[in-house]
C-alpha cells in the first residue's frame, strides 16, 4: 500500500510486505523511543489526538510517538469536554480538527465511527479503536512483539499456535490480531471463551478458509496446552447492556502462576493488551505472574511507541528525515529496571 497521506482504518488495509515495512521501520525507532536520540523529523506538526472513550496505553502511546519525532499533540480525552456532548455530528468534528491537525487518531464506542469520521476528514485518520469493531494499530504492535518474543526462542509468525481467551465476541483487539495473522501461514488458533462470548463466526470462517486450525472451546486448561503465545483479554463490560450482565463472565477465566506451570508450555509467551482488570472478582491475569519472563505485557506496551511512530513516519513521509534530524539527547535517560 502507499502509506503516505493514508487513514490507518482496519487490518483489512495490509498485505504482508506493509506489515515489514512498518517492523523494519519500528525497529528504527529504538534509539528515539529508548532516549538516547531525538528527532525533529515531524517539528512544526500537529498531532490531533481524539478519544471519545476511555484510553491510557493508545491515547498516551500515540501522543509520545508523535512527540518523540519532534511533533506537538492537542488532544481530546473524553466526550464531556468535547463538543460532541452539545450534538455535534461527527461529520462537522472531522471537518474542524482536520483543519488544526496534520493527522489525527480518533477512538469512538460505536463501530464504523472511525471510518465516518476519516471521510469527512481533510488529513490522515488512524483508528484508535471504533467500539468491538478494530483496533489496528494494538494489533501491529501485538504482532511486532509476537514476533520479537518467538524470535528469541528462534520461532516465527509462520507455523505459530496462539491462545485467545476471554471475551472474544466484543474485544477488538483479537478481532484485528486474528485478521492481521490471515496474512501468515499454518497457524493454530485455540479460541477460550465462554460459548456466548466466542470470536464472531465471520472471522472464524475467513481464518479456516486460508488453511489455519481453528480450535474453539470453554474449558480454558486443556486450551492452554501447547501454545507458543497465550493472549488474555477482559471482559469488555462497556459493551455489555449492563454491569450485571459482565459479571456472569468476569472471572471465569483467569491466569495465574499454577495455571500456567500446569497447563503451559515452559516457553509460552503471556499477553494482554491492557487494561487488565486486575479487581478481585476479575483479575483474568495475576499480579503473581508480574516477574515472569515471559510475561510480554509490558514489552507490548513498549513496542507500542515504536509501531506508532513508524505509522507516523510511514503516513507523514519523515521516513527518510528522521536520521537526518537525529540528535544525542542531553538529559538523564537510565531506566530503573
Ligand atoms: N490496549 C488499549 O487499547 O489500551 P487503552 O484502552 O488503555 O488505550
């Protein structure tokens, strides 16, 4: 695809060659995002950061990314302190801020909201998450830390068996993640979850049709067994009709330190894409897993930064400026741990 002046809608948008070219320039962006350069590729630019719900990872990830290549973020944190709240239209919001940004990422609870906006938009859209539907941009780098953790163990993407566990009807990020692994050949799919909580059908269809193994059960300990990743997610309760409805789910299905010595393999990589709830009557991912080595969660937080700013570069054509603009940086940069 040609990245440049692109919206960053669904997964759907990529071939395998996009999905190296974003890694490879990912993997460019270590030395800025681990502060020991900065970067003035993007100077003068404006990020408009537009969150209609609730974020802390993709909000403030996106917001660094861009600061990170020399860019200012203006930002929206949620529809009360928006105009939104009086009834604008989403048409008449798009028209605005596209006019005070050069791209924007935009988050919104209803599906297909995103893609009305970035039609109505004059600059780049990049879809921040438009209710269970997608969220492209966790996937990439969900499978950009997939791919550095197998690399470790000298494994690869091709041939690769994956968990999904929890509420997989209504999380976006394992709707993208599976549809972004269509690109990758001879996968084993074990799908976890309560039977009214499993992967939409579409997906599951379009997975067998391109030749993956597609398991799907209730019982989360034989679905652990002999996966190079297990991939967690929460009950997605905001996109229940009522907190009632979430509990019947929530905690049902949980991973902790004796679940996963006894049903894992030694090797298998533990994700999340956060937020995890971590409340007593959830806590589908204990904190007694929290020193584990191959618990990926943070490293997956991490690799955010440097898959979002290689859309930047990709979207806004800095690729080539950004080791031109490159400087040492001049301030205590070590990391506890
Ligand atoms: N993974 C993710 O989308 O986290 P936030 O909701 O905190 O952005």
């Amino acid at each position: 695809m040609n990245f440049r002046g692109a919206h960053i809608l669904s997964v759907a948008q990529f071939a395998r060659q996009d999905v190296d070219k974003i890694f490879r320039v990912a993997d460019r962006m270590e030395p800025f995002a681990h502060r020991r350069q900065v970067s003035k590729a993007l100077d003068g630019a404006i990020l408009g950061n537009m969150f209609f719900e609730p974020s802390t990872r993709t909000r403030v990830s996106f917001g660094c990314a861009f600061n990170l290549l020399g860019g200012h973020v203006r930002e929206t944190a949620d529809v009360d302190s928006s105009s939104i709240a009086k009834g604008e239209s989403l048409f008449d919001t798009a028209r605005v801020i596209s006019g005070y940004s050069d791209v924007i990422v935009m988050r919104h609870p209803r599906v297909g909201s995103v893609a009305e906006f970035a039609e109505a938009s004059r600059v780049p859209v990049i879809n921040g998450g438009d209710g269970s539907n997608e969220h492209p941009s966790q996937a990439l780098l969900d499978l950009y830390t997939i791919k550095k953790e197998l690399q470790s163990q000298g494994g690869t993407i091709d041939g690769m068996s994956i968990a999904m566990v929890g509420d997989l009807k209504h999380g976006r990020t394992v709707h993208s993640l599976s549809q972004l692994l269509l690109l990758y050949k001879d996968i084993r799919f074990t799908l976890i979850s309560p039977r009214e909580l499993s992967m939409p059908a579409d997906i599951v269809d379009r997975l067998r049709q391109e030749g993956h193994e597609v398991a799907e059960t209730d019982d989360m300990e034989s679905g652990l067994q002999d996966n190079d990743t297990v991939y967690l997610t929460r009950i997605q309760e905001e996109r229940f009709t009522t907190k009632l409805e979430a509990d019947i789910y929530r905690g049902r299905f949980r991973l902790n330190q004796a679940i996963y010595t006894r049903h894992c393999q030694p090797n298998t990589v533990i994700m999340h894409p956060l937020p995890r709830d971590s409340r007593a009557e959830a806590n589908e991912l204990d904190a007694d897993l929290n020193q584990h080595p191959n618990l990926a969660i943070f490293r997956q937080t991490d690799n955010g930064v440097l898959v979002r700013m290689a859309l930047f570069a990709l979207i806004l054509d800095v690729e080539d400026k950004i080791a031109d603009t490159a400087a040492d940086v001049g301030w205590y940069t070590e990391r506890r741990f």
